[in-house]
C-alpha cells in the first residue's frame, strides 16, 4: 500500500473522528451563548487543552521547525517562548480575573462598555480581518506540511481542511471546537514527542547537526549563518516577535478572549493559561526545535536559500523517512495543530461578527433561536472569505505577521481601558481608527510595490506607534466619562454624585446586585442583554450614589455593592425575606439548591421548565458557587454538588423554593 493511499486513510479515520465528537456536543446547543460561549461551562481541563491547542498551531509546526533551521534554537525557541511566557501566560495571568468579571462575551463589546458603540463597530472589523488571516495562515502552513510528504497540490489540501473545519463548528461551535481540540491535543501530545524521540534514535546525538552549522554554532545561529536580530524593528526579530506575537496575538485577540469567557470561574481561567503555556513550550516547541535540529543535519542542500524547498515544510519531509503508516500518524499531528487553531479562529471571528455586529447594529432584537441560524450562517461566510485570504502574498510568514498586525489597536485599547481611567472614547476612537488605515494603505502599496515598508519595518510596528500616539493625543484633547474625571472618588460620600431618573431595567439591576450579584458578569447573563446596554445602566447606578464600585481600575472596576439609597429604593424587606437577601438567595436560587440536593435530572428539568438560557444559568450557579452553597464538578458538562452550608440553607429557607 502506498504512502498516500494510507495518509488518506488515516485522514478519513481523523475526520470521521472530529464530526462525531461534534455530534455528541450537538446536543448541549440549546442557544446562540452555547453556540459562541459554550454556556461558561469549559473546565479547568478542557481549557488547558483548548487553549494548548490553539498555540500547538500549523504556525507553530512551520516556523518552530523551519526557524530552527534558518536561525538555530535561539531563534525558533525564542520565538515560542516570547509566545508561550509573554503571550499566553502574561495574558492568563494579569487579564483572565479581569474579563471574567466583565461578562463581555467579545473584546469588542468590552470597548463598547469602556469606550462607545463607535469603537466597537471598527475593532469588530478589524478583529474580523485579523483572526481571517490568522485562520488562513494555518491553513496555508499545513498545507505547505502536508505538500512536503504528499506532493499533493496545494489547493487541494487546502479546500479539504476547510470543507472540515466548516462541518464540524457548523455543527456545535465552540463545544464543537473545545472538544476536538481535546481530541486533537491527545493526538498531538503523542506525536510531536515521538517524532522527535525517534529522529535522535535514528541519527544520534548532536554531532549529526553540529557539523551543519558554522562553527558547530546550533544555538545561536542558522545553518547559513542567519543569526535572528534583537532589538531590530525589521520583521523578523526578537523586537518584532514580541510586539506582533507576544502582545498583538493574544492580547488584541478576540479568541484568547474567548477562552476566559468561556471558563466556569476566574480560577479556572487564570490556571488555564498557565498551564497551558507550560504544556505548549514543553511538549510541543522544545520537540519541534529538535525535530528542525535534524532536519538540517538530514539535508543541508535541501533547503532554501541552498536549495529550493522552503524550511517551513521541514516537518513533512522529515515524515518521509519513517515507514507510511507512522510518519502519516505525524502529519496527523501536524493536521490536528492547524485545525485547533484554524477553528478557534474561526470562531473567533464568527463570535465577533454575531455578536458585535449582528446582534447589536443588524437585528438588536434576535431571538436565541434567530441569532444561532445567523451564527451558522456567519461562520459559512467567514470559511469563505478566509478561503481567499489563503492566496496572500509572501507564505506563511508574511501572513502571519500580517494577521497579527490587525489585532495590534484592540491590544493598545485593552491595555490603556484596564489601567488608565481617563483614556476615553475619543483617544480610542481615533487611535484604532489612525493605526487602521495607516496599516490598510502601508499593506496595499507594499503589495502593489509603490512602497517597500517591508524592507524597513513590518507594517504592524507602524500600526503599534500610530495608535499610541493618537491614542495619547486623542485622550488628552477630549473629555473622559464621569471615572476619569480627577475628582471622582469611588465613594458615594467623596461625592460628585448626580441626580438620576431609575428605569425598570436599572432597578431590575440593582436588585441582583441587592442579592450579591456583585460582577458584571453576573448581571450580563441574568438580564440576557449586551453589555454596553447593562453598562449604561451601571453607569447611571454609580453616578446616581445608588452603588458604589471596588475600584476604579482593574477587575475592582467591574465589582460593585449596593449603597443605603440604592436600598431605599428597593421594597423593603425584613423577617425571613431579609434573612434572604443576606445569604444572597432568591426563591428560584433555592428551587435549584433544593434540585441539586435531588439529583441532575431534577435540576435539568427545572431549568427547563422555567425557559431558563444557559448563560442565565450560569449567572445563579456562578453566584452559589461564590457563596459555598455548591461545588462545580464534572470535565465536560459541568455537574453540581450541594455543599454542607448549601444544605442548611436550604433547610432554612425551602418553603421558598418556587417549586
């Protein structure tokens, strides 16, 4: 049996593999929130592995590999730990506890929140462009792998990976996605280790590199000498590495930010990222490199500027010296690398067209039902822009770079939104607007040879500065909101409060925060609105003397409690109804305590019986999660135990259960 007719085999055993998983998680999309969101519910080890997989990308099989060989171990490794440490853990680290707790479901709808509705109109946009590319630029990589071992055309492969991606997140979305990334880490895990496990089996130790490179210089350079620049603001070099891939990548990312909105807890997502980018260096760079490492001592000649196959495609024909069955069990390594990354992309990309522009400007008042048709249809048209996209000039490199370029002005927004209170919606404004058409017209005449910006710097460094400085000057011209005002404190008796007319909606609101729905997270999924609908509310609360914020900076900003008049206006309550509100439970919260006790089916049909969404439910199980009345278990769907306390409340307070 030939080679090809087994990698054929072994890729129909991996898609028939990933469509079943996706029709197991079918049956947990109720909504548009499971769809995007999957309902909050990933796991400590689903995100781990979801968000491994998303740096375990084609990306990272091509350039790891092929940098190796380029410009030795400094430059690949260095290059996955700028990503990995910078990137990943930094983001997880000092970003996860803040965009739990702002319940945003997007990036975009979070500078809608922080900034106007006009910022969050051209960074979807942008966002959308971005994570496109960055969809396209796995899939070119692995084509380019899988060419290397195949000789298969690169069209072919390409239109076959999508046509793949497209079934499967059609299918369930993010639970679609979460969970094959599950499968296909498993699968990567194993092979990328083995791989380079039997490379130095096959050929030894370092003396069958060493000679490769100049001077026996493996580290530091490449094997034609190409050493990896520092502090070089031409692409590509440590300085560029880190502004395009460590900050631009993850941190003005819509599917990183999606990872943490879709965890059970702040904990959860927090963990997450830092496992995961342990996991990601570890299993899945320091192979890679070694694996490059050989690949260069196998064929020097081989090689481009020497010879005329790209290092990139280094791991595909590496796969060729192992017999078919186990080097086609490596390219399915390399496949399920380009497709986790390629579908969170996607769905990254579909999250912010849904929920940023067709449910806040297209069809505000979709239904559940209505919006999770749009989505499906949105991820179609999004595969099929992406498909285009895949033709970019200049290979994977380039339109990787080019991709995370777009992504540079949110990272810019995000970072200023979080830690500066008077940045406002006029630096915002015109900081992404500038940085986006600076890099729009730099990307067309480059490609169109009027400028070669390429030459000098890559056009994302140009983006960065333009943003920043817009950004700065477009802050201190205009006027902040009310937070950023120098005297604003964030007590109501600091004063600088103003007299508000309540609406039903913003009374609805302060009575959850009554109940010690402290987060705006919480108050997001309770009232099934979109945040900057919630966050006007807030607004007015705070500014009213009705609430009183933790801080004004950091997650503190998004974490509230109720003042004196904020009670005032509530009905009053007392007995057993105070009693209530004290330990934080509404009647429905006790029918669930009371169901849980019961058992799971119980609670299920609770929740369906009272119409219940699954972001509305997570909102009530988050809150007695907080307050020690349940634990949260179970690796897939998540499962609810009822606590000892959980118990005496609801021995306490049953008679109020609603059923």
């Amino acid at each position: 049996m030939s080679a090809t007719i087994i990698f054929v085999v072994f890729c129909i055993i991996f898609c028939v593999l990933l469509i079943g998983v996706s029709m197991i998680s079918k049956k947990w999309i109720n909504d548009s929130s499971d769809f995007i969101l999957a309902g909050r519910e990933v796991s400590l080890l689903l995100n781990v592995m979801g968000v491994a997989a998303i740096g375990f990308a084609g990306t990272s099989i091509a350039l790891n590999v092929g940098w190796t060989i380029t410009y030795g171990i400094q430059g690949a490794l260095g290059f996955g730990l700028i990503y990995a440490c910078l990137g990943i853990m930094c983001y997880g680290g000092f970003f996860s506890k803040f965009i739990r707790r702002c319940g945003a479901q997007t990036l975009p709808e979070y500078l809608e929140m922080r900034y106007s509705p006009k910022v969050r109109k051209i960074v979807a946009w942008t966002t959308i462009i971005g994570l496109c590319g960055i969809l396209a630029n796995n899939i070119v990589s692995m084509a380019g792998v899988v060419s290397g071992y195949v000789g298969w055309p690169t069209w072919a492969t390409i239109t076959g990976v999508f046509l793949l991606m497209v079934i499967f997140a059609y299918l369930s979305g993010l639970w679609a996605i979460t969970m094959t990334d599950f499968v296909q880490m498993i699968i990567g895990i194993i092979a990328v280790p083995l791989f380079a496990f039997l490379l130095m089996h096959k050929f030894g130790g370092a003396d069958f590199f060493k000679a490769v490179y100049p001077n026996g210089d493996f580290w530091s350079q490449g094997f034609k000498g190409a050493i990896l620049p520092v502090l070089s603001i031409k692409y590509p070099s440590f300085l560029t590495i880190a502004i395009l891939f460590g900050a631009f990548l993850v941190w003005g990312n819509n599917y990183y930010w999606l990872r943490i909105s879709s965890c059970r807890s702040e904990r959860v997502a927090k963990l997450s990222y830092i496992i995961a980018g342990i996991v990601i260096v570890v299993i899945f760079y320091i192979p890679l490199t070694i694996i490059g490492l050989y690949a260069a001592g196998a064929y020097p000649e081989l090689w481009a500027p020497v010879g005329k196959v790209a290092s990139t495609a280094a791991f595909g024909v590496m796969a060729k010296l192992f017999p078919p069955a186990l080097a086609s069990f490596f390219l399915m390594g390399a496949l399920a690398a380009s497709v986790s990354t390629a579908a969170t992309s996607m769905m990254g990309a579909t999250s912010t067209a849904t929920r940023d522009i067709y449910q806040r400007t297209i069809n505000p008042k979709a239904t559940p039902k209505q919006t999770l048709k749009a989505s499906k249809i949105i991820l179609v048209i999004i595969a099929a822009f992406t498909l285009v996209l895949c033709y970019f000039p200049g290979g994977p490199t380039y339109l990787f770079a080019f991709a995370n370029a777009w992504l540079g002005p949110p990272a810019v927004l995000l970072l200023f939104g979080i830690f500066w209170r008077r940045f406002n919606a006029t630096g915002a404004f015109w900081g992404v607007l500038s940085g986006m058409i600076v890099m729009a017209l730099l990307t067309l005449t480059d490609l169109m040879k009027i400028t070669t910006i390429s030459a000098v710097t890559h056009v994302g460094v140009i983006g960065f500065a333009v943003t920043l400085v817009f950004s700065i000057i477009g802050t201190l011209i205009g006027k902040p909101k009310y937070y950023g005002e120098p005297d604003w404190t964030k007590e109501v008796s600091g004063g600088k409060r103003i007299d508000v007319k309540l609406d039903e909606q913003d009374v609805k609101i302060l009575n959850l925060i009554r109940y010690g729905h402290g987060y705006m997270s919480d108050i997001n999924d309770a009232m099934k609105l979109d945040g900057g609908i919630t966050n006007a509310s807030i607004e007015k609360l705070d500014q009213g003397g009705y609430i009183e914020r933790m801080g004004l900076s950091r997650s503190d900003f998004y974490t509230f409690k109720i003042t004196e008049k904020g009670e005032s206006v509530l009905p009053p309550v007392s007995g057993i109804d105070r009693e209530m509100v004290d330990a934080g439970l509404m009647p429905m919260y006790v029918s669930i305590l009371k169901m849980t006790n019961e058992g799971p089916e119980k609670l299920t049909e609770l929740v369906k019986q009272h119409g219940l969404n699954s972001l509305e439910v997570s909102s009530i199980i988050t809150h007695l999660v907080r307050k020690g009345y349940v634990l949260e278990k179970g690796v897939w769907k998540r499962k609810l135990e009822i606590t000892d306390v959980g118990k005496k409340m609801l021995d306490k307070f049953g008679a109020k259960a609603t059923v």
